[in-house]
C-alpha cells in the first residue's frame, strides 16, 4: 500500500511538464517615458531579464506564471502572463516611489538618536538582528514522505508538494531576503561610492547583486548589520564585475 502512495507521489511530482513561449514586453514610468534598466523576475521559474534603453524586455514563461517589476526609486509591481494560452504584449507602467519629505527624515534621526545604549553597542560591533519574519514554512519532500511509507499521510503538506506551494514560497522567500539585503545595502552607502567605482548609476543593484552572487559570504555579514564587513568584501568583486560589463558592451 505504502508503495503505491509513493508511486502515485512521484508521479503528480515529476510528471507536470510546462510548456513555455517567450513573453514580450515594454515599460514605462508614469509620463509614458521608457524605462530601462528594469528587472524582470518570472517568479515560477527564477529566470530574469532587464529592460533594455527603449524600455522592452523579453522572458520565457508558461500559462499564468507571475513576472515581476523591480527597480529602485520605483514601486514593485507584477502581472500574470499567457492567460488561457494568449500570448498578448505586455505593457507595463511603473510608479516612483514619493520621496521623504525633510520632516520625515528629521523624525527618523530623532528616533533613531532615542535608540538604547544596547542597541547601539550591537549594531556597533555587528551582532546579527532577530528576523522576526512570520513566515509559514514550506512543505519538505522528505517530511510527507517518509510518514507514507510508515502508513501516514500528510494530505497539506503532500498537496503543497504536488501543487509546487512549498517549491513557489521558498522561491519567493529567497527572492524577497534578496531584495531586503540589496535595499539594506542601498539605503546606507552613497550612489558615489559605487559610480567613482566606475559603476553606473543604473546598474548598482544589479552589481550588488552580482557580488552577493560571486561571494556568498557577503550576504553573512550583511545578516550581521557588519557595513564595513559587506565594502570590504564587495570591493573585491568590482574588477570582475567592471570586466563582464566592458565585454558585455562590445559585444553590441
């Protein structure tokens, strides 16, 4: 009987196959200008793409996956794509995120100078923060299988499994602590620290990015609130990635 649970499993897991078409796509702000530099996420798949100069992009994805609109200064928005199988154009308007007002910025420093002296002792010395996220935890393959083979079944955490919940919230947990520990950074260190770099203005998330990606342990300190820690690791990647864009550009 176990087995064949466990057969029945393995099939609704591996036995979904989607077909995917390329999606087509133009951005823009909200006085109708073209966008670039726009990042485009297909959410079910992790694949993404940037607006080009003229504000188009184009992305693979498969009936009713999510993609995504990021850019800084800008508010995050998402659309459905190939509903009912129609490969329609995409047209996409971004909103500029208000900026603060000066009373608001004065507010925070005074909030920020009523800190405890414990708090500032660890953000001093980089103790890393309570996350404090309340997120639900995805289904493993592990924990739904193996109580069937003993003759149990977990029906939440197999449909989870089989309808790909637990696999999309993991990618969208990832995506999400991405995103907060690029904006972390954003938020404390000056556009001319990176562009006296020779990196451009426009593309500063996406190195930051790049360098989480090539030396993961920045992210760590990152985590631990360690600024002078992230520079000192962040730097070291900055040759490579200056490199990428030169060879990128020529081969335009």
């Amino acid at each position: 009987m176990a087995k064949g649970r466990w057969g029945i499993i393995l099939i609704f897991l591996f036995g979904i196959i989607y077909s995917q078409e390329t999606v087509t796509g133009k951005i823009t702000d909200q006085d109708h200008s073209d966008l670039a530099s726009v990042m485009v996420i297909n959410m079910a798949t992790d694949q993404k793409t940037y607006s080009d100069s003229s504000g188009e992009f184009s992305i693979s994805a498969s009936e009713d996956d999510e993609l995504r609109f990021v850019k800084v200064g800008y508010e995050r928005n998402s659309v459905r794509v190939l509903k009912s199988g129609i490969n329609s154009k995409v047209f996409m308007m971004m909103i500029k995120v208000p900026e603060e007002i000066e009373e608001v910025k004065v507010a925070r420093k005074e909030d920020a100078a009523r800190r405890t002296k414990g708090e500032q002792v660890r953000d001093a010395v980089g103790l890393p923060q309570p996350r404090g996220k309340m997120r639900e935890k995805p289904a493993e393959v592990k924990q739904v299988l193996i109580p069937i083979l003993l003759g149990q079944l977990n029906v939440q955490g197999a449909y989870d499994l089989i309808s790909g919940k637990a696999r999309r919230q993991k990618r969208a947990y990832r995506y999400d602590d991405l995103q907060e520990h690029i904006l972390w950074v954003r938020n404390r260190v000056d556009n001319d620290y990176f562009t006296k770099a020779g990196i451009p203005v426009e593309r500063i998330s996406e190195f930051i990015e790049f360098s989480f990606s090539e030396n993961p342990h920045i992210r760590t300190y990152v985590k631990s609130k360690n600024l002078s820690g992230v520079l000192f690791r962040m730097e070291e990647t900055i040759p490579t990635y200056l490199e990428r864009l030169q060879t990128g550009k020529n081969k335009r």
